[in-house]
C-alpha cells in the first residue's frame, strides 16, 4: 500500500489493445498500476514502444521493461526469424506456430516476482479466451492453475494473501474489448498488436485479423488497419 | 529425441552441489542433458563460473546463461545490496531475507520454455526440502502445482508429454545428497554454494553453514569452508 492508501497492481503490458484495456480497468477501480513490459527478442519488438507510450498516456506509478531472450531457442514465428508468421487465419484446434513456448508462464512468473518485491495484491493481465489463437496458456482453467501456484510460491501465499490474476477480459470477445477500450479512451492507434513489426500492422497475421474483424463489427473500421494491406 | 535416441532433460544449474548433483542423476539415468543457469542481479554471481565448469565436467549437450533481472526490483538480500545477508543461522518458522521473490517459478518457467522448444520431456530440479531455508518455492506441494501448470501451459501437455518436473533431491538430507554426490564424482570443490559473492565461501550465510556442516556429518570435513572463517 502506498501513502495514498490505495492497492497496488501489477499489469502485464505488451503494447496491444488487450492489456492496455485490462490496465484501464485496474485504474478505474482505483489501483495504483506499475506496468511491465518484456523484450523477449520477439519479432515485433516494436510493440515495445507502444507500452512505453501506453505507459505514459495512463499515467501508471511505474514500468518496468525486463529482458528475457527467448529467442535464445525460437520454437515459434515470434521469436525464430527462419519461421514464418502465418497469414492464412486461424485453423480451428490447430495452435498456430505464432505461439511461444512457455511465454505467458514467464511473463507471469516475472510479474509475480515484482508483485511481491512491491507488495501488490494483483496482476492484470489482458489475456482473453474468446477471439484468441488457441493458445493453451490463455485458458481460464491455465490461469487457475497458475493462482494456485502463486498462493503456494509466494512468501503472502502463507497468510493467503498472495497476489490475485486478474484477467477481466478473459470472457470478453474482441468487439466487447474494443468497447471497453472506447469507454475507458485507450488510444486504439497507439497500441500493436501486429506479429510483424513492420512499419506499418500487415493487416494479415491472426493478430491483425483479430483486431480489424472486431473493429468493423464494432463500427469502428476507421481504426482498422485493413486498407493499408 | 536425438539421433542417438536417449530423451532430453533440461537441468536448471546454478553452481551450487545439488543441482550439479541432480544434474548428474538425469546423465546417470541415460538422459541428454541441456543446462540452464540465470544470471538475475544476484550477489553471488561468481556461481555462474562454476555452473560453467561444473557444465564442461559433466560433458552437457548445451549449456544456456539467460539474463533475467530481479535484481531491478529486489526484494531479497540476494538481489539487493543495501540488503545483509543473515549469518546467525537458520530461524525455524521464519523465512529469510535470503528469499529472492519468485525465483523458482521464474526459472522454472524458463525452464519449461527450453524444455518445449528442444522437445524436452524433463526439467531436473536441485530443490530439497529437508535442509534448506524454509523458502516457499522448494516444497513438494509447490512442485506438484506447477505440474499441474505446466500440464495445462504447454502444446505436448495437451497430449498428456508436458515435460515433468523431476526434483530427485526432494526428500534427501544434505548429508544425502553429499553422499551421491561423491559417489557420482561431483567435484564438490568446484561447486559454489556461498551467498556471499566473495573470493571464499564466507561460511557463515545459511548456505555455508548448511554445506559444511553436511561435510563434516559426511566425513567430508576437507571440503568444509569452515576453517576458512
């Protein structure tokens, strides 16, 4: 707790559209955020620049960029350049070669570490379950599995008061996250969400796909990057 | 599996005796081995030397160092130097300050990360829960939850291979693990267990006093630092 007596949280933000609408939701309900971004020697680094300025637009306590090289041993498009990121759409029950091995449990590992260094009583995360790629690590039964562990890993663990996850949108589908993100005024074009970390979102990866698909139905294709293919 | 069809184990190293000496297990079991070992801010990282060593003695198939730094926001003693490490001994009930705030579960973590990206069906684990320091993240119960985590995280676990956590040490007393040890030909002096990065083990910090007192219960009272107070 901080002398302004409010609780902190601890938010996972990658630069997208997801986390940055979860972090919105922990400010609105009145925590102190402290952000935490990962350079993983991920393809599309330049989401990077993204949190830093999401960072600064929601004007959180802290943010913290950590480095963690797993492209050290690739294993996915994201982090092995030879392998490419698919552009074809999700096929269904197939996780697509976008996904990163271990990469949530990581991340939630590192953002648990800080979330007890800093005596947090949640992590934010923008994983969501609906309108994803069928990763197995953004399930709702992973991410109870995954307090769980907290509650036993974690020196608060012992008096039961380990740092909750809090994944608001993971029920939520993607046109439903948008709105959240227009109510709380993200700055939707200042997020990425591309696999591809080119100039410009390519507009073909199941990130873009994700993303414009749900922006159209929300009415709101103005910030579709689709006619920019 | 290699051409020479023996399974892949990843061992977390960290340069202490009883990671070297699961490590040895899994070889002795008929396993490939991938190191891993973290360079994450601590204070004694001079163990990195001899988990390089200790990699070369025991002829792995790869050795990794990652960087992840806890040190950025401390936490422990380990972490932080403002920060003393306890030299009166182990108080029962109590956890030290010598806790690093998530540390297993981020190694783990990254472990796991390893183990599906090589096609790895182990993770070998020094943890011990017998003559430790009472930290959280080095119990049975702390491991078989993140077996269940790691069941639910990763592609192979959605076919029932998730890679399995294998802590062989987890039920031996120090004077145990000293005695496989010295039957597997660890070169116990080549091990660092010391919290205190210094030219010589300081042989006052749980650590010391928990390995020295081992070797000397062990017969082994040559290996002991202790004189060296």
């Amino acid at each position: 707790m901080l002398a302004n007596n409010k609780p902190i949280s601890i938010a996972l933000l990658s630069g997208g559209l997801d986390s940055a609408t979860a972090t919105a939701m922990a400010l609105e309900a009145g925590h102190n955020v402290i952000g935490i971004s990962f350079d993983y020697g991920q393809r599309h680094k330049r989401e990077l620049e993204a949190a830093i300025e999401l960072a600064a637009h929601l004007n959180l306590l802290g943010h913290e960029i950590i480095n963690v090289n797993l492209a050290k041993w690739g294993g996915s498009s994201l982090t092995d350049l030879q392998q490419s990121v698919p552009t074809q759409g999700i096929i269904k029950g197939k996780i697509p070669n976008t996904y990163v091995p271990g990469r949530n449990t990581v991340f939630i590992a590192i953002g648990l570490s800080l979330a007890e260094a800093k005596g947090a009583n949640q992590i934010v995360l923008g994983i969501n379950a609906m309108d994803y790629s069928g990763y197995p690590d953004c399930r709702p039964d992973y991410l109870k599995s995954f307090q769980a562990l907290a509650n036993l890993a974690s020196k608060a663990g012992r008096e039961g008061n380990a740092p909750k996850l809090w994944a608001p949108l993971i029920h939520l589908n993607k046109v439903e996250i948008i709105q959240e993100a227009l109510r709380l005024n993200i700055p939707i074009d200042k997020t990425w969400s591309c696999y591809n970390g080119l100039e410009k979102p390519c507009g073909l990866c199941d990130s873009c796909r994700i993303r414009n698909e749900a922006l159209e139905k929300a009415g709101r294709s103005d910030l579709s990057t689709r006619e920019e293919i």
